[in-house]
C-alpha cells in the first residue's frame, strides 16, 4: 500500500486534534479478529508433500556439516517500511512462570491471585483484567523470546526499550536484569534493537537494603555496569551516534549536581543521550537530551501539552502510544488507592488516538506503551481479549508488507516448539522454521509446520 504521507485520522470519534492535516490518511481498524490458541492443521497437504519436505530439511541438514550449503542461520531478517518513522516498544522483562522458573512471579500473582487455579476456559488466575493469548509466561523463556521478536519484526517495530532496576541482587532486580540479557541474543540475529530505562528506585532501595552508601553510589554502580554490558552491544540504540539512556523520573535523585556525579563514570565520549519523563528534565539539569511522554490520567490533554512545549526546546521529544490504561493494582492488593482511574481502550480507537498526535513531525520517534504491563492493562500483544488488533493497526502505520496470518505463523510456531518441547528432532525442524520466517519464506514455513503436527 502507498502512502504520500502518513498522518492518520480516526473519523469515528476524533472531532478535533491538535493539528490539521492535508491529504490525511486512514487506519482502518481491523475486526477483532484473535489469533488461534492451536495450530490449526492444513489437510489440503498430502502425506507425500509433508514427507518430502521433513526429508530434504535433513538433507540440507548434511549439505551444511558437510559445507555445501550456506547455513542461513545469523542472517538478520530484513523489514522494510514504507513509514521512515522510528518505533519502539517498552518492555516489561518482569514474568516468571511455575513450569520455567520453578514458581510464579509477582506480576502474575500480586499478592492474592494464584495461577494454579484454573477456570472452566483454562484460563490461569493472573493479577490482570487481560490474558496474554499464550497464557502467562517466563521472561527467560527463548520460546517466548523468538515469539514476541517475530511479532514486533512483522509490525514494523524498530526494538525495544527494557524497563530495568538496576544491577543489585536485590527483591527481583536480579530476575529482571538476567531476563533483559537473555533476550539480547534474539535481538542481534533479527536484527531490531533495544535500550535501557533506569528506575532510579533502584538506587534508593540498594541503599535502604545496606548495598550501597549512598544514592549517589548506587546509581553510578548502575550505569557502570550499563555501560561495560549494554552499551557494547552493537545493537544498542544510538540517536545521532549517541547511545540513549532513559530515566522512569527521576522520582529519587532529583538534583543536577547529583547526576553530574552519577555521570562521572562516563568519559566524554561515552556520554549518552539521557532522557526524563516529561516535566522531569530540570531535575538532571545539563545532563538532559530532552523527554519522553507517558500515560496519564489527562490523556489527550497531556499530549497537547507536551506537543505544545518540549519540541520549542531544541531536545529529543518521544511520543507515546498507548491501548489505554487499567491497573489491577488495587484489586491485586497494591499500592491502594494509586491508579484508580482509567482510560477505555475503546477497541482500538484510543490507540490510533495516540498514534495521530504521535506521528506527527515533531515527535523524533514512538514509543509504544507498553509490550506486556499486564498488571496496568497498557499491553499490545495478543491477547484472548483483542487478539492482534494493535499489531494490525502498526503493520497499517509502519507499512510493513506482513498480515494477520504472518503474525498467526508466529504464533503457531511457539505454540508447537510448546506442544514438542522433549523432542529434539522436532525443535530443529523448527529451528529450521524460524530461520525460513526470518527470510521471508512463508509457504515453507508452512509445510514444516503441517509436517510436523501430522507426524509426529
């Protein structure tokens, strides 16, 4: 599809908007159509076409020990978009499930949910109003991590912004931070790239727990280790050839001469882009390369303040996109009284909302609110409630030549590495299968994928 340009309008509810637009373009917000929870099997395939395939995937198999073909393996997977527009997703590497780790974490459980009850739908009891279409997850998982990274490549999402606390062994900042550099692997094969977000309460609460002497300490701690584990990655997010940093605030140092020593630890030519929530940038003073903007209870309203403001200040504006927002915060049992209001995802329509202020020039890139915050319902992946809507509506904005069906084949494929997880014979057949998505051939895919759920 052709696009001249790519401002968006939503005619079903948006009767007036910051600024105006010529030859405007639409998204069309696609049926709810979800996603299927089994591989569904193709019987138009013959036994013979099935065999043959599974056959010449194990010659090919010899050809590459014995050097004669290319292993395709470690090629990146190439998208191209019709949308220049940079997008990126904030991620939460924060789940941990019973059959991964050895026990259900917080953000399934809260403090009064339990994932071991299961409903008359096989629906598990998870601290969220929504329920993740693959049922509730680890964030070490690399099924997981193939599946998730095949969606986003597919939607036209340039990499990811990892909500991380920090490098202390501290309450589950050790899990958080070991779940980001698991992913980094999967990152650097497809291609797509990540950057980090610090919550400064990390610092605060290594030194409440007696890990550091002071906040100060602490922080510097972090961004070392930031810097000597994530900024070497050659997939690390520049801006201008500058590594960008975030900050979730600040909320805990909130005085410039404190980040001019947390900043000490870079050397000059290693100082990175370091961004704030918006309204926060005073706090770092000269270290600020300008502010991101998040959900909040005004919505749109915060959008036109922040469009109105930073882009006149000559810094890195990154607008946010966002489903809508429902904590289950005080019915998980935290934090009561915090969170209490809402924004209707509306079936889509405050998500293309967003996306119209979002888009326009000013904004320097996207950042979509969020991948998997089940416990804030701002999530984007599929789910049993909205199936891939909101990865349809980015494959429309990005220009991406990919489908719902292309998004189903990632989906399927998770699902059977789960359904043959003790045989290894098959998880190289589908070894072989994330290989071919990632190069584009889809009708192989296909067939391995009818293959193996038909003979094994």
């Amino acid at each position: 599809m052709s696009r001249t340009n790519y401002y968006l309008v939503l005619t079903l509810i948006l009767t007036s908007t910051f600024y105006a637009c010529t030859e405007q373009e639409k998204l069309t917000l696609p049926n709810n159509q979800l996603s299927q929870k089994t591989f569904q099997a193709d019987s138009s395939y013959t036994d013979q076409e099935l065999r043959m395939v599974l056959d010449e995937e194990d010659s090919i198999s010899n050809l590459i020990q014995l050097g004669r073909v290319v292993d395709i393996s470690g090629i990146g997977m190439d998208v191209p978009k019709e949308n220049p527009k940079k997008v990126y997703v904030h991620y939460m590497p924060w789940f941990q499930s019973l059959d991964h780790d050895g026990f259900w974490g917080q953000h399934w459980t809260m403090t009064n949910r339990d994932p071991e009850q299961i409903d008359e739908a096989g629906k598990r009891e998870i601290a969220s109003y929504y329920y993740p279409m693959i049922g509730p997850y680890s964030s070490s998982d690399p099924d997981l991590h193939e599946y998730h990274f095949l969606l986003m490549k597919m939607a036209g999402i340039d990499g990811v912004i990892f909500d991380w606390y920090g490098s202390r062994d501290l309450y589950d900042y050790t899990l958080i931070k070991q779940s980001t550099e698991s992913f980094i692997d999967v990152i650097e094969d497809l291609g797509l790239h990540f950057s980090i977000m610090y919550e400064d309460r990390a610092a605060q609460h290594a030194v409440q727990n007696g890990l550091s002497a002071n906040i100060i300490e602490a922080a510097q701690h972090d961004f070392r280790y930031i810097n000597e584990t994530y900024f070497t990655s050659p997939n690390y997010l520049t801006n201008d050839g500058n590594k960008l940093l975030s900050v979730f605030g600040p909320h805990y140092i909130n005085e410039a001469s404190q980040w001019d020593q947390v900043f000490s630890v870079f050397s000059d030519d290693e100082k990175p882009d370091f961004l704030t929530l918006w309204a926060a940038q005073n706090r770092v003073g000269g270290n600020s390369s300008g502010e991101f903007l998040w959900v909040a209870p005004d919505h749109l309203d915060a959008h036109r303040y922040y469009y109105q403001t930073y882009p006149k200040q000559d810094a890195i504006t990154i607008g946010s996109v966002y489903p809508g927002f429902k904590s289950y915060y005080v019915d998980g049992g935290w934090s009561e009284g915090v969170n209490e209001w809402s924004i209707d995802l509306e079936e889509g329509r405050t998500f293309v909302e967003t996306l119209n202020y979002t888009h326009h020039e000013i904004a320097d890139m996207i950042q979509l609110i969020t991948w998997n915050d089940f416990g804030e319902g701002t999530m984007i992946e599929p789910t049993e409630e909205f199936g891939f809507r909101y990865l349809q509506l980015l494959q429309q904005y990005t220009g991406v030549a990919y489908e719902a069906e292309d998004l189903q084949i990632a989906l399927d494929l998770y699902l059977t590495r789960k359904k043959y997880e003790g045989n290894p014979m098959v998880q190289y057949y589908l070894d072989r299968t994330y290989q071919y998505i990632k190069t584009g051939r889809f009708n192989r895919v296909r067939y391995i994928l009818n293959a193996i759920n038909r003979f094994f």
